[in-house]
C-alpha cells in the first residue's frame, strides 16, 4: 500500500527529520537514502522497520538539518587551494589563458560537503524514537487506505457469490442439455462397437462426472465465502489471497471448459463465469495493496 509519513527530533541546535514513502510490492523491499555516518544504525532501523511493514517498496530518508546560519555546507579550503594552484601551474606551463571557475571546483567531489555533526551517544536511541514514530503514522495512513480496498474486494467478491448461485440456478434447468450432450458424445465414443451393459454404465458414470460442473460450482462459492472471511479478519492477507484467487480462477476455467456446446444455456452459463474470472482479476490486482 501506499504511504507517506514524517517524523521530526531536535538534535542540539540541529533536527534530526525521518521520512518515509511506501508504494505497493509484493515483498518488503527497503532503501535507505542517507549520509554514511548513517550506516552503523541502518541494521537495528531495518529490525524496526520489519516488526511494524510485511509488504511494500519503502523508501527511507534520513538527514540532519541544520539552522540557517550553518548554511549546512562546508568548505575544503586545501583541496580548493589545490584545484587553483593545479589549475594556475597548468595555464602557465602551456600558455592557455583564462581564470579557476568557482562553479567548477564546488563540482569535485569533497570541496564542498555537509557540515558535519557530532552524533552524540543516545542518537541511535533518538534515531529508533522517531522511526517508530514515523511508522506509526505510515500504518494509519496505509491503513485506510487497506480499508477502503478491503471494502471494494468484498463488493467484487460478492458479485462472484451471486454469480456462483446464477450458474447454479442454469445448471438445474440445463440438466436436459448436458444429458443429451452425454448421449452424443457415449454414440461417439462407442459407434458400433457392442459393450456389455455394466461397462456402459460405468463409461455413463464417467462422463456425467466429467461433464457435470456441480462440484465446482459449489467450491467456487466456498471459496468465496472463504474470501470474505479473510478479508473482515484484517491482518496479514496478501499472500493467503493470492492462493485463493488462485483456486477460484481454476474452478471457473473448469465451468467455462464443461459448459461449451450446450446450447443457450451454455452460453448464459459462459458470460456468469467470465464476469466471475474478470472479477477475481480485479480482486487479484487489488490484493497486491495489501499485506
């Protein structure tokens, strides 16, 4: 899910500022955009972060700002030296003309650089308070946001439900059509070959199982009833989600498969069971915002 927070501490005459930018993945994926006197800390902040975030890209800046009259930068004043007297030595031993350009030495890497702070001895221990605090505020946000998707894949899922039982209802009355169906398909199989009456009605059994989509309709609205039971728990159910999708996607490529070549009643039972996989579709990208 997506989020953003920001949590301030007072560092001396400085601010400590943590923010932090989540967007969806389905993973937790975590990059740290600080200064390397940062580093010894990011170990026990990545420990942090994983007790409060299961899922998600999340960008984590850390700085120091520093008050106005710091300016926040520092001057190498030797390697500034050094750049003029290389560049002066250079213009007299091949004749050029010209003079240093300020820009250009701010531009090499170490003349100009932040100020440097004096971490003192509780920082790491400010450091973890304000995380924690920007992680609560991140979880709020995200939070809603889960709730409002949670509300959308209850009113997809139970569009899928009512589908399920529209199928069903087809199903009853279309008993005819998947009979004769049966019967076409046992001439088929069997032209003018002579079976004995037993191994005919276990060939019968076989295909009216294969043919019948009772047993699927009935797990899909399992599985539906399932889904909205997960998703009213809360909690972790990114993953569980994307196992069921699963299960329910397959029940109804096996309706679609069973339910060809049976008339108008095949095709009323068609266009349900697409509505049910575009669906299912939606709550699956959906069900990547969340953990």
């Amino acid at each position: 899910m997506t989020g953003f927070a920001r949590a301030r501490r007072p560092l001396g005459e400085s601010e400590l500022v943590v923010t932090l930018k989540s967007v969806n993945h389905r993973a937790l994926d975590l990059h740290f955009y600080s200064g390397p006197e940062f580093d010894p800390f990011e170990g026990s902040m990545r420990a942090a972060i994983k007790r409060e975030v299961a899922r998600g890209h999340l960008a984590i800046r850390i700085v120091i700002e520093q008050p106005e009259s710091t300016g926040g930068l520092s001057v190498d004043h030797g390697r500034l030296a050094g750049f003029i007297a290389s560049f002066r030595a250079a213009k007299a031993e091949f004749g050029l003309a010209g003079e240093p350009d300020l820009n250009v030495a701010f531009r090499i890497p170490g003349v100009v650089a932040d100020s440097a702070v004096d971490l003192p001895s509780s920082f790491e221990s400010v450091l973890l308070d304000a995380l924690n605090e920007a992680l609560q505020i991140l979880n709020q946000f995200r939070g809603r946001e889960g709730g409002e998707i949670v509300h959308l894949l209850l009113e997809r899922n139970a569009a899928i439900h009512q589908g399920a039982e529209k199928i069903e209802e087809i199903r009853g009355r279309a008993l005819g059509s998947f009979q004769a169906r049966l019967k076409e398909r046992l001439a088929e199989l069997l032209g003018s070959t002579v079976l004995d009456p037993q191994r005919l009605a276990q060939e019968a059994a076989v295909l009216a199982d294969r043919s019948d989509i009772g047993e699927e309709i009935a797990r899909l609205k399992i599985h539906s009833r399932q889904l909205d039971e997960l998703l009213s728990e809360g909690g972790e159910v990114g993953k569980k989600l994307d196992f069921l999708l699963q299960e329910m996607n397959r029940e109804t490529n096996t309706i679609l498969s069973k339910t060809s070549g049976i008339g108008e009643s095949g095709l009323g039972i068609t266009d349900l069971a697409l509505a049910a996989k575009a669906d299912i579709e939606k709550i699956r990208e959906q069900s990547l915002n969340l953990e």
